[in-house]
C-alpha cells in the first residue's frame, strides 16, 4: 500500500501538533523548566524557542534563541516518521475509527 505526500504532511503536521501541545501542559505544570541560556549558544536569551529533535519524544525538548532555532531548521529537515511507519499508524487509525 502506498501512501501519496500529502497524506504523509498531514500525519506528520499532527505529530507535530500533538507534542508542541503535550511539551507546553508539562511546561504549565513545572516538569519542562525553561532555562537562562541557550543550550547550543551559550547566550542568555528572555526569549528561547522549545526545539524538538524527534516528536515522537515530545517532552524531550532543546531550549535555543532564535538564531540558533532557524540554524536547526536549516539543517534538520525531514519527517518524524518513515513512510512504512506512517502506514502502519495510517491502518491502526483507520481500524479503530472504522471500527
């Protein structure tokens, strides 16, 4: 079974969205603490931007300013998930919700 691009945009936009969500409860509650600097810089910041390496790890966070934050865009570019992975949670989805 393929799955066409957007598709794909779409699952990964969700992921996405759900662990920015879920970081931002955990920094409500006090268990993610926002830190003076920045941690690839150095630079102390008012301003630091959550970062997230892999969303499927949504309370594992990096704290950058946001010079730091646009150089990790421009390096890391891609989906949290493989294809054969968005598959597999596509068809998971589809069976509880057609279930």
């Amino acid at each position: 079974m393929t799955f066409n691009p957007e598709k794909i945009a779409r699952l990964n936009e969700l992921q996405k969205k759900q662990a920015r969500a879920k970081a931002q409860r955990a920094m409500n509650s006090g268990k993610i603490l926002q830190p003076d600097d920045c941690e690839d810089c150095g630079k102390s910041s008012q301003v630091l931007v959550k970062h997230h390496e892999n969303y499927r790890k949504p309370l594992e966070v990096v704290w950058l300013c946001e010079p730091c934050h646009n150089k990790r865009h421009g390096r890391y570019r891609g989906y949290p998930f493989s294809a054969e992975e968005i598959a597999e949670l596509w068809k998971t989805a589809r069976k509880s919700v057609c279930s």
